[in-house]
C-alpha cells in the first residue's frame, strides 16, 4: 500500500503499521517497509489521534485498493 508521509516528502510502498509513543506525541509509523527500514509517516498529539489515522488507513486499503493514501496533518499541532 503506497502512503505519503504526512511532511509530503516520503512516498513508500508499506506492509506493517504501529504507533509508537514520543515523549508527548505518537507517531503513526512502519515497523518494516519493503526496504527494510522504520520511518516516522505522521505525528499526532494523541494516542486517540493516532489509532483513529491507523483505522483510516486500513479502511482506505480495504476500499480503495491501488490508491495512494495521504497521511492527514494534525489540526492540534499548530
């Protein structure tokens, strides 16, 4: 499932998804792409925030398979 980070900058082919809590934020992140790597996609300032982005996602697979999702800004983090 292809996904642009959430800074615009990334676009990865991704297979695994957790979030990982930082200090006062989580981060919506890939525990393992087709390269290997972890990368941060998006930071939101709930736990809450962060599930609701993973179920989006996996909604979004489910029903538009062969699309790219965009990871949303977090509207508190301004």
């Amino acid at each position: 499932m292809w996904i642009r980070s959430q800074c615009g900058k990334i676009l990865m082919d991704c297979d695994f998804f957790a979030i990982e809590e930082h200090v006062v934020k989580y981060a919506v992140i890939i525990l393992s792409g087709k390269s290997g790597i972890s990368v941060n996609l998006g930071t939101y300032t709930t736990k809450y925030k962060a599930l609701s982005v993973l179920n989006d996602i996996q909604e979004w697979y489910e029903c538009s398979y062969g699309e790219t999702f965009q990871m949303p800004q977090d509207e508190d983090d301004f």
